[in-house]
C-alpha cells in the first residue's frame, strides 16, 4: 500500500464557497470573471499586453536570477513573447511551511501550463514570498510528527528581533540564528532513514545556514523543490518589486481618502449580501506601512500628514513623498493593496489562492480599478489530505473515513467508541438475568412445596448462580475495555496524522518528513492530483 493523496474540497468563509460553488452569485465582486472560462483569463492578458510597453517586459529580467539554464530560456520566451504570470504566494515559513505551500505552487504550474496551450504565448508560474510580513511568530516554527507520533514544533531563532518586543521589523530584514542546525539536526533525528533522506535534507541544510537571510533560505528552498516545474520565484521586498510599484505606493497615499471611501463601500455591499469582510476596514486608517522605529508601522491619516499607528511619529506628506522616492524600501504595502502592488511589477493573468485571500481580493478589486491594474482572475488552489499506508490501515480496520476523525479528537473518539462497543451486549445480559431469575423463581416454588427447608439451600444457590453471571459480564467488559483501548491509541495516532492539533494537515505539517519517506517523486504525484477550473 502507498501513500494516499485524497483531493479536498476548499474550505473557507462562506464568500469561497460562494466563489468556488456558484460564481455568478459572486461575480460582481470579482472583475477577471470566472476561472472556469479560458475567456477570462484571454481578456485579461489581452489588457496587460495592450498596457504593457515592451521597456516592461524587458525589465523582467532585473526581477530574477534564474537558478538554470532551462529557466532563463524560459524567461528569455516569456519576455520575447509578451508572455503572462499565474502567480501565487506564501509567508516565508520554517523549512517551506506548511504543506499548503506546495499545494499552491503546484496550483500554480499545472495552471500556467493549461494556460500556455489554450493562449498560445509564453505563461509561467511566479511564486512570490511575502517577505515584507513583519509578523515572525507566524513563520519561525514548524510543526512534524516524530516517530513516535509526538507533535513536535521545531523553531528558530532570529538575530536582531529580541532588541524591543515592540518591535516588528518585516522577515526580508530578519537572518537565520544560531541555532538552525539544531533545528535541523532534530529534523534529520526524527524522520526515518530512507534512500531519499539525503538527497532531500542535504539542499534544506544548504539552503538553511546561521546569519543567511530567513526569506531567501525560504526561497532557495523552495524553488530546489520546484526546479522540474518552470517556477520563477521573487521576494516582495526585492528591488524591483519596490522600484516597480514606488508610482503606485505614492499615489495610494495621495488617493487615500478616495480608496478608504471605495473600500468601506464594498465591505457595505459584501456585508449587504450575507458576507462577512475579510479585512476590517478602520476610518483614518491606509493601506500602507512604514518601517519606522518599532519596525513595520502602519500609516494613518492627521490632516494632510501621517502618524505611525505604534510609534506616533508624525510625518508630512513631503516626508512620506521622499522616502518613497529615496528609500521605497521602507514603505511597504497591506494586505489588500499587495496583489495590486505585485500586478503592478508583473503581468499576472491569473492568481491561485486559499479561501481566505479569495474572500479578501473581494475587497481588494476596487484598488486594481482605482489605480487602473488588470486585476487577475483568482483561482482557488487545489487541497489535499495526505494518508499513509498505516494510517488507510487503521482506517479499513475500523471502517472510519478520514473527516470523522476531524475536529475535537477527544469527543469524536468517545463517539466512535460508543458506537462500536457491542450495542446488544446490556440488553443479552439483562435478558439472561431476567430468564435465569424467573427460573429460579420456579425452581424455588417448586422446592419449597415439596420441603419448606429448602429455601436457604435455593437463595445461596441463586446467589452463586448471579456471581457467575456477574462474573462472566466483568470478564467481558474488560476484554472490551482492553480492545476499546488499543482502538482508541490506533485511531488518536491516525487523527494526529490527519487533524494534527484538531486543525486540517495541510495547514500544520512540514512537508519534509513526507519527501524524507517518499522522495520528491512525490511532488510530481501530487502535481498530477491537481485539478484546476479549467479541467
């Protein structure tokens, strides 16, 4: 038995499910139309080649350093051919996490492959790390199960973040700590030795070094394991992207009581039709940060100036005006200005999402308008559940499916358990009491009428009669308990593996400890799993 790959259906606010179950109930809240025409995404790069003067696509090439040379001709035809990105990204997780990272880059490259055939000019697949987050909690740790099924969380140190717990410089500025072998070291302990292992770990640990920039480890990572695809892969806070989208950063602040004004307008209307805003929009509040003294600080609106919403530095717009021209690295974009800025530094036909940021472009569609983007067709990534050959084992055993072990484990196994513990076993015992009790009834009567004395031989007789029963049912209890018991140990280690923590897989675990047991063969198997709209 191998290793499983059972296709998901996305789960997310009820705005996905409407985007992925019944588009038209939507569409006026997404301007590419729907991803299951290829007619939507036509229209869109026909209005990105119209747009895009050849200088543009030229200056692709500032963009990416192409890790071989099967990449670089590839960038060579996308530039020549006035060719298309589907993009998608990720935070900059410890040692590319979690799994939905790949699932969304295969997304991505099974996408633009389709694509290229139905166009009929040069579409690539561009993974973009948002490396401007400034939130490291979320990305220093990983999680993996050892081989004692333990959920372990594995982290990493950052060098220059402990200086002010109030301060929160973004992930592109922050370098690997001392403490990364460590780290690696308990990854290679606790996975098993395979014939893949090396060939797998070795590129992490390469990848992975102390002082080395965290979101370029990710990325170097990242794209190894991408090489077979045709990935082109590029950091938000790189020099072009700032240099690329510097116009459209100032002119979101120069607009920004217009763009506040059309994005209350749209959480009204979301909020009209039974859905609920992904991103609460705060009055005075831009869509634009600053790295000041407390690291990245989001900037509001004092009268025709800004404040630092944590630092309360105060700027003028003259201010504001020269650090975006001199030092555009320091302002960086929010979350629903981020797609715009990226369409901004690449022609992108089409972005490939998770339920959360499909419920969030919603919003983000009156900016691509506002600053007069394409915005992409958005596409909902392909989710999978990975089930290992011990795991489908315990789960034919004991005839469950995977979703029931979803959720509170501790309930869901008592539910289980419940259910499977001899239904009739209290009423046959109940029935033997009663049977054998009116028996013995008889037998006493009958006794009794023939020797009156005989009714104290007949009680302690009866008495050793119910002993026996009684007896017999702990006997048979303890069998069960004892049964229940490796049950419930075999189905606790299978809803680790499927729920870790009560959470989905793919949002928990690494995906090295399953490249370790199956090797990157399995990357391409899941590539192979992808169904897109298209399909």
């Amino acid at each position: 038995m191998s290793l499983r790959i059972d296709r998901l259906p996305l789960e997310g606010p009820a705005l996905c499910r409407a985007y992925i179950e019944n588009h038209s109930s939507v569409s006026a809240f997404f301007n590419a139309g729907p991803p299951a025409q290829i007619e939507s995404y036509r229209r869109v790069a026909e209005l990105i080649r119209a747009s895009w003067p050849e200088s543009r696509w030229a200056a692709l090439e500032e963009a990416f350093h192409p890790a071989d040379a099967k990449a670089s001709v590839r960038l060579q035809d996308l530039i020549r051919g006035r060719g298309v990105f589907v993009a998608t990204g990720q935070q900059a997780g410890l040692f590319v996490s979690p799994l939905l990272t790949l699932y969304k880059a295969l997304t991505a490259a099974r996408l633009a492959q389709q694509l290229q055939s139905l166009l009929g000019f040069p579409v690539m697949p561009l993974f973009s790390t948002a490396s401007e987050d400034h939130d490291w909690a979320e990305v220093d740790h990983t999680c993996v199960i050892d081989l004692e099924n333990h959920l372990l969380r594995l982290s990493v140190q950052g060098p220059g973040t402990g200086d002010s717990e109030d301060r929160h410089p973004s992930v592109e500025l922050i370098e690997i700590g001392p403490n990364i072998d460590d780290t690696l070291d308990v990854l290679d302990q606790i996975t098993p030795d395979s014939e893949f292992k090396a060939s797998v770990l070795t590129p992490l640990r390469e990848a992975y070094r102390p002082g080395a920039s965290f979101s370029a480890a990710f990325e170097s990572a990242l794209g190894y394991l991408l090489r077979e695809h045709g990935f082109l892969l590029a950091r938000t806070a790189h020099p072009y992207v700032k240099g690329a989208s510097r116009q459209l950063l100032w002119t979101e602040w120069e607009k920004r009581e217009e763009s506040e004004a059309l994005l209350h307008e749209r959480v009204s209307t979301l909020e009209a039709a039974g859905y609920k805003a992904q991103v609460p929009i705060a009055r005075d509040s831009s869509n634009l940060f600053l790295d000041g003294p407390l690291g990245r600080d989001r900037l509001t609106r004092v009268g025709s100036g800004a404040r630092l919403r944590r630092s309360k530095v105060q700027l003028s717009e003259d201010d504001l005006a020269e650090i975006i021209q001199s030092t555009p690295a320091r302002v960086t974009p929010g979350a629903l200005l981020r797609p715009v800025t990226e369409a901004q530094a690449f022609p992108v036909v089409a972005y490939v999402g998770g339920p959360s940021e499909i419920a969030y472009l919603a919003e983000s569609q009156v900016l691509f308008d506002l600053h007069g983007v394409p915005a992409p067709v958005v596409v909902p990534r392909a989710a999978f559940q990975l089930v290992e050959p011990k795991t489908s084992r315990v789960l034919e055993k004991y005839k469950v499916e995977p979703q029931d072990l979803a959720g509170d484990s501790t309930a869901t196994l008592n539910r289980l358990l419940k259910e499977r513990t001899a239904p009739g076993l209290q009423a046959s015992l109940s029935a033997l009491r009663a049977s054998v009790s009116a028996a013995l009834d008889d037998v006493e009567s009958e006794a009794v009428a023939f020797d009156p004395g005989a009714s104290s031989a007949v009680g302690s007789g009866k008495r050793a009669v119910f002993e026996s029963i009684n007896a017999l049912e702990a006997k048979i209890q303890a069998r069960i308990k004892e049964k229940n018991q490796v049950m419930r140990q075999q189905l606790e280690k299978a809803a680790l593996h499927l729920y870790p923590g009560g959470r989905p897989q793919e949002r928990v675990l690494n995906p090295y400890p399953y490249l370790v047991r199956y090797g990157e063969e399995l990357l391409n198997d899941i590539y192979a799993a992808v169904v897109t709209p298209l399909d």
